[in-house]
C-alpha cells in the first residue's frame, strides 16, 4: 500500500461543438509521481488527441454525434478513465444577419402617384378600349402645363422625376386608342424637397 496514493482523472468533458469552430478539452489527471500517458477511444475523426496532456481538440467539419468517447489516463500500473461521453456537433446559424445600415431614402424630386382607373369618358360614354394614361402638372394649380403618357393600362402608379423643389399640383385622366379622354382626377397638392 502506497498510503492510498492512487491515479485520478478528472473534468467535465465539453459536450458541444459547432461546425467550423474549434473544439477543446483537456482532463485534469492526478498520478502519484512518475510519467502518465493518456489514451482515447471512438475519437472523432475531425479532432487529433494529445497522449502527453490528454487534449482533444480539432475543428468540426460536419454536424453529428460523436458518442462514446472515453478518455484513459495510465502511469504504466494503473490507469483511470473518464465516463464515456458524446460531442453533439451543431450547424452554425444558416441564417445570414439582416442588413444593417441606412435606409435608402426617397428619391429627390421625385413624386410617385397612385390613381385608380376612370370608367367613363368626359361625354358619358363607357371607357372600353383604355390604351394608358397622361398626367397633367404644373406650379399652379389652374395651370398643368406638362404631361406625361402613360401608355399602360395595367399601371396605376407612376413616378414623376427630376423636379426641382416647390409646390406641384398633379392631375391623371385616361385616353383610349381613338383618342377619347376622361375625365381630369382631383388634383393633387404635393411638396417637392
């Protein structure tokens, strides 16, 4: 009897890896003098093993389980071994982080309209064969001295570019492949900045 000196191996074995992060644990041993070598079982093929500090470590290429791996430490009499234990490899978050930065702001002198579309024309008659649309603007409301064709019937939005600042007023009616109009819509007032 050697005064109950004795091997002992020891830690908490890190039971979680992510994939393409390295990977760490090292036991801790106590021998009683004299050198120790450790040795492992069922070591998963991504990770390498230390036999002088009994270390295993790697980087996880893959997710999985890797169960069952026993760590033994020996002094060449008796040998100790750790409970066996498994590294679960988790995929890092697959989600990229969202964009992050300033919103694009509204385009400069730009206005963009909404409008539904009218079904008669200014006579009463039905509007059948639509062929687009033309917006009428200008600076003062009793004079929309621009227009601009629309020619899409499936459209009933539109951006207006390139204004310089000030105050516009803005008007839509729709043609017909004959040449018939509709009606002016309301105008409308809108701040250009």
């Amino acid at each position: 009897g050697q005064g109950g000196a004795r091997l002992k191996i020891g830690g908490s074995p890190v039971t979680h890896a992510t994939v393409g992060q390295p990977y760490s644990f090292t036991p801790e041993a106590q021998a009683n003098g004299g050198t120790v070598a450790f040795s492992v079982e069922n070591r998963p093929e991504w990770a390498t093993f230390d036999t002088v500090t009994g270390t295993l470590s790697g980087t996880p290429t893959a997710k999985g389980q890797y169960a069952n791996i026993v760590i033994t430490v020996s002094d060449g009499v008796s040998q100790a071994a750790l409970p066996p234990f498994t590294i679960e490899v988790i995929a890092p978050d697959e989600q990229a982080p969202p964009p992050s930065g300033p919103v694009p702001a509204p385009t400069p002198g730009a206005v963009t309209l909404q409008w539904s579309a009218p079904t008669q024309s200014v006579g009463g008659e039905a509007l059948t064969d639509l062929a687009g649309y033309r917006i009428h603007y200008g600076k003062t409301e009793g004079a929309l001295t621009h227009s601009i064709d629309v020619p899409t019937v499936g459209t009933s939005t539109f951006m207006v570019e390139n204004l310089e600042p000030g105050t516009y007023y803005f008007a839509v009616r729709a043609y017909t492949s004959s040449g018939e109009q509709s009606a002016l819509s309301n105008v409308l007032a809108v701040e250009v900045g």
